[in-house]
C-alpha cells in the first residue's frame, strides 16, 4: 500500500498524495507541478484530460486487445504504462525516466507491474535501442513543467523513427500558448518526420485563450481521424483533431526545428499546471 508522502529527487522535491475520491487513485506532483495521477485498482482511468487523448491514440494503435511492444520516455508514475498493461495485456513495455531518485520512488511506492522502468536521458536511451523494436513511442519528457531542448529537434525524432518499426505510432505532449512559435515548429518538425500527423488539443488551447498541453502523433500509416474525433468529444471541453493540411496550416510556415535552431521550450504561466 503506497503511503504519502514528499522525497527529495534529482529535479526537485516529489510528493504523492492520496485522492479523497477514489480509494486507490494518488497523485504525484514534483515542485508542486502535478506531473502524474494513477488508480491503482483501476487503471484504465485517465485522470488528465491530454493523457486521455494520448490514450485514444494508443487505443487505436493497433487492432483491439493486440500488444504492442511501447517505449515510454518520460515516467513520472507510468500512468500510461499501467493503462497499456491493463487494456493490451502481455504487451512488453519499457519507460524511461532520467530522475533516477524519482524512480525509486515509484518502485517503491506505486510498483512496476507489467512494465520495465528504467533510468536514463530519452535521447541517449533511443540511441542505445536496436532499430525497429518498438510498436508505439510516446514522448512525455518534462523536468517539472520544462520541456528538454534536445528532445525537441528532427534529430530527436530521427533517432525515434530508427527504433520505431514500419507502421508504429509515434505521440509527443508538448505544452505552449499564444502566439504558438514553439508548438508550430514541433508540428513543423513531426511533419517533415512522418508522412501522416495528427494534433489534439482543447479548443480553449487551440484558440490561444489559454498555455496548455497539445498532442502530435506521427505514423506511416492514416490515422482514423473520424475514431479520434469521436473519442476526443468526450474531453472536457471537446477536445479538437487536427489532421491532414489543417496541420500544415497550422504551422503558419514554421520550419523543422534542429540541434542547431531549437530554442527554449515555453515555460508556463505561474501555477498553470500546479497541483490543484
């Protein structure tokens, strides 16, 4: 039974707390920035409305029930790990986390049922991978609310696609607000990379009324934008799909961002993503 609590890790302080709501649901938050939520017992559930998005991409990944062979950099408390394990049994899983304090915590704490967790930079780990081993990658890398630079480049996801197998899914959350520069380019740099992408977001964030979490997804193969767009409905809010040339428009002529142009990731607004 994990126990509340705040450690000191590599990036800050983590703390986890209970949910008054749901006997097995806890949430973890580092520097005060809610960074994972997870129901033990009931996996499947997605507290984050942008992890619920993350999760109809997985959910049509591949034919129902069918495993995947996942790659997950960025851990946090595994929440989409826990939810694949439970929705594609046997799927073997693998999720990278750079905060090595961090991860001992959750070892402890919250288990590692049905996934590997490791510790290491995104970057260096894709490097060190065999190529075409990995049916979906999901990149959800946040040292507290900053995005790291080098995980935001066509080198980036270069290294991704040689570890990804012909077909696979490739998912980033990014995070950003009005004027969009730093969110533009990543969609520049997604569709240079992939032959077909995908970006969700709440209509609030794609308005510009509001800094908040965007989805890009990537594959070589369609994406079931109308399955999306009935899944993504459901968010708060309805969350929107952006697909096709409304991507390429959305990118307002932005170029693919590389090692050597990537600028700092936005930093959000005070307490925009803290714990509520």
């Amino acid at each position: 039974m994990p126990l509340p609590g705040t450690w000191p890790v590599r990036f800050g302080s983590a703390e986890l707390l209970a949910d008054d709501d749901r006997p097995d649901g806890w949430l973890l938050s580092v520097n005060g920035v809610a960074q994972s939520y997870v129901d033990l017992a009931e996996p499947t559930h997605l507290e984050f409305d942008y992890v619920r998005l993350i999760g109809d991409l997985v959910d049509l990944a591949a034919p129902d029930g069918a495993p995947l062979t996942a790659l997950h950099l960025g851990g946090g408390a595994c929440s989409l790990a826990r939810y694949l394990a439970a929705t594609r049994p046997g799927s073997p899983q693998v999720v990278i986390e750079a905060d090595d304090l961090l991860a001992v915590v959750v070892r402890r704490e919250l288990g590692v049922k049905g996934f590997r967790l490791r510790v290491g930079d995104a970057r260096e780990a894709l490097a060190a991978l065999r190529p075409a081993t990995s049916d979906l990658i999901i990149s959800d890398v946040f040292a507290g609310s900053d995005l790291p630079i080098h995980c935001t480049t066509a080198e980036y996801l270069d290294a991704v696609r040689r570890v990804l197998r012909p077909g696979g899914t490739y998912i980033a959350n990014i995070g950003d607000g009005p004027p969009f520069g730093f969110s533009r380019g990543q969609a520049a740099t997604m569709r240079a990379a992939f032959p077909h992408v995908v970006l969700l977001a709440e209509p609030t964030v794609l308005r510009g009324r509001r800094f908040g979490n965007l989805v890009l997804a990537g594959s070589d193969r369609p994406f079931d934008v109308e399955a999306l767009g009935r899944r993504a409905a459901r968010a708060l809010g309805r969350a929107r799909v952006v697909s096709g040339d409304a991507v390429r428009d959305f990118t307002g002529g932005a170029k693919p961002v590389t090692d050597a142009t990537a600028a700092t990731a936005p930093t959000p607004p005070p307490d925009v993503f803290s714990r509520r």
